[in-house]
C-alpha cells in the first residue's frame, strides 16, 4: 500500500510539472508578443515626434570655501638670509651707536627691507603707530670723521594724485559744410546794419515821446543836445561826457553834419546816441514833399557819413503842427520831445540859470534839452559839469534815449 500510494504522489507531482511548465510557456508567448507589440507601437510614435537631443548639464563652480587659504610660507633659506640680513643690521647699529644716527638709519633699512613697495613717495616712510607721512631725515655728505654731522629733513609736501580731468561727452554736431563767402558777407552786413540802427521798443515807434515811465529803474535819464555838430562846443562837451563818463544823445542837423563830418564821426565813435533834426532847422508849415525832403535827406547824410541809420526825430522848436512829425510818425519813427528844458537858447540866463532850470525839474525817466550847436554856446559848456556832478548827487544815472525807452518797455 506505501508503494502505491508514493507512486500515486509522483505521478500526481510529475502531473503538476507538466501542467506549470504549459502555464510558462503560454505566458512567455503573452510577453514576446506584447513586448513587440510595444515595441512597434513606439517606433511609430518615435516617427511621428520630433527629434530632440540631450546636452549635458553646465559644470557648476565649486563653492567658496569659509575660510581662506593659507598663505605659503616663505622657504627656510630666504627667513635665513633675511634673519642674517637684520642680524647684520643690528650689529652695524651697534658700531654706529655714538655717532647718533644708529637708530634712524637702521630704522630706515629695516622698513625698506619689510616695505619693498610703499605705496607712497620714497621719500616718506610710514611707521606703524601713525599713518600720518614722517619726513625721511638725510644725512648731508659733510659729514665730519668724528661723527659729528649735520642732518637735514627734506621738505615735506603733501601727496596730491594726479588730475585726471572728467570725461565729458561731447553732443553729436553733424558736420556743416562752411558758409558761403556770399552768404558770409551778408550776414556780417546784417549783424552791422543791427549795430548801427538805433531802433526803438515797437510800442514807441510812430510815437510822440516826452519821457518815460520807469518803475524801477528811477534813477535814469537822458541828456540830449539839439543844433549839432558845432566847431568848438561839440569837441568840449564830448570831452566832459567822457570825463564823467555820460553817455547822451544829439539830434543833429543835415548841413551841419555835411559841413563837420569828422566831428560828427567822433560822436558815434564816442558811443553816443544820434538822431534826425531836418535838414534846414525850419520852423514853417510845409507840405508832405517838402517834409519827406527835409527828413530823408538829412537821413541819407547821416548814414553816408557814419553809417548810421536812426529811428529817432526830433522837429525844430517842438513844432508838431508843421507838417514834420507828421511825415515822421507815418515812417515810424518816434518823435522825441523833452521834459526838461534848461532854456539855454536865451540869451539873457546865465549858466547858473541852466543849471537851476534843470535841477528844479527832473524827474526819473525825464529828457533833458540842451544845445550844442545853432550858436555860442559856450555857457552851456560851463553848465554842463555842474548839471552831471548834481544830478549824480542825487543819485541819477544817464543813458541814451533808446536806452531809455527801452527800459520802459521791459517793464523797469
């Protein structure tokens, strides 16, 4: 009955082996057949994506160490021979030691020996308890062979880096070609024409003008000499205005200007101001031609003779109804009456009589009348200095009478 039954349990276990390995050999087939069906699968998808290539990553810097690396230490035989060196050193300080100038020496040598490149002048040498420069002492060469010498410092100036001036960058300028020498001319005759043309703030021009009103300015007026230029009281009355250092303004007439031309260049040349006082000086009415004569001619005189072209006219006497002004005012140019008259056309007042004429009636921005010219004025002359010195007294100052005006219209 064993028999059996152990034959029984090997057949039943030969059996099972029979039955495992079908088992393993069905599903080794599953997987080959899956594994190439996965395989095909992604041999497709790797056809149908795009190609995309790996590159290796960056090398990455080591990281900084927390403390720093330790210096090299110098051989055994450089200490040596510097050991030696200080060693020598001192021995020589020793010998040295009674001619008293062991000590700075040594010195010296020992920290030019540690400070093989000072970062200042050779000349000064750094100790360490101060960082304030010490002059270097230098022993003179007549020095005597009993030690006796004579020690000297060298001047001591201070460390001043060279300038370096800032860079400063220019803006960008396109390159022009030069003016044309045509172009050239014209604009230096323009900017000369500008100079010598007394033109007046255009709120004045075609206007009559007796003075201005100055709000803050209050302290300018302006002399003015009619009749002009004379022989020998125009040559005294610029020599005082340029002693007191006045500058005024003279209203000239035509032929006097035609029979005096180089008086009259001295006036502008001077710096002073002129202006138009016909051509004849007359007083009756006339007509609009005989108006336009008597103003252009004179004007023509003025420019040919100082190359000066004027805005400012004044009539004859201060007729305003004779036709003269105006012929002016439809040109534009202003009519400059006055607001001080000093009466020296009378025969009968005195130079004292010009001079309180004046001071009883100035007022800041005023226009002072005198004369220069159309007779003896040889007491107007006398006059003047004092007329000057008192009004500066009182604290005016003189300017021309485009000066004037214009002060009024910026608003001064």
């Amino acid at each position: 009955m064993a028999v059996e039954e152990d034959l029984t349990n090997i057949d039943w276990y030969y059996a099972l082996c029979r039955e495992n390995r079908q088992v393993l050999s069905t599903n080794t087939l599953f997987l080959e057949e899956a594994d190439l069906e996965f395989r095909y699968v992604n041999r497709k998808r790797r056809k149908a994506q795009p190609v995309t290539r790996s590159y290796p990553r960056p090398r990455q810097a080591p990281p900084k160490r927390p403390y720093p690396l330790r210096k090299a230490l110098k051989p055994r035989s450089v200490l040596r021979q510097q050991s030696s060196g200080i060693s020598l050193l001192l021995s020589l300080a020793v010998l040295l030691g009674s001619a008293g100038i062991s000590s700075t020496i040594t010195g010296f040598f020992i920290r030019k020996s540690i400070l093989a490149n000072p970062p200042f002048p050779e000349s000064v040498v750094l100790t360490s308890s101060s960082a304030q420069p010490q002059p270097t002492p230098i022993v003179s060469p007549s020095a005597t062979p009993s030690g006796n010498s004579q020690v000297g410092l060298l001047p001591q100036q201070p460390y001043q880096p060279p300038y370096q001036q800032p860079h400063q960058q220019q803006p960008y300028q396109p390159h022009q070609p030069p003016p044309h020498p045509q172009q050239l001319a014209q604009a230096n005759a323009a900017a000369e024409q500008k100079r010598l043309t007394y033109s007046v703030p255009k709120q004045h021009q075609g206007a009559i003008v007796e003075s201005a009103e100055l709000k803050i300015a209050r302290d300018a007026i302006a002399l003015t000499f009619d009749d002009g230029p004379w022989d020998v009281t125009t040559d005294q009355i610029l020599d005082i205005l340029a002693q007191e250092g006045v500058k005024a303004t003279f209203f000239w007439v035509g032929q006097a200007v035609q029979n005096r031309p180089e008086i009259a260049r001295r006036v502008v040349h001077a710096g002073h101001a002129i202006g138009n006082h016909t051509w004849h000086h007359r007083y009756e009415p006339m007509s609009e031609v005989e108006a336009a004569s008597e103003i252009e001619i004179a004007a023509q005189i003025f420019r040919e003779t100082t190359g000066i072209q004027t805005m400012l006219f004044r009539p004859p006497g201060g007729y305003l109804n004779n036709g003269l002004a105006d012929y002016a005012i439809s040109q534009g140019h202003t009519v400059v009456m006055w607001s001080v008259s000093s009466a020296d056309t009378d025969p009968g007042n005195s130079a004292q009589d010009y001079i309180e004429n004046v001071l009883a009636d100035v007022q800041p921005g005023g226009i002072v009348l005198l004369h220069d010219g159309g007779g003896d004025r040889s007491k107007t002359v006398a006059a003047l200095p004092t007329i000057i010195r008192s009004l500066k007294a009182q604290g005016y100052r003189f300017v021309t009478v485009p000066e004037l005006l214009q002060l009024e219209s910026d608003g001064w």
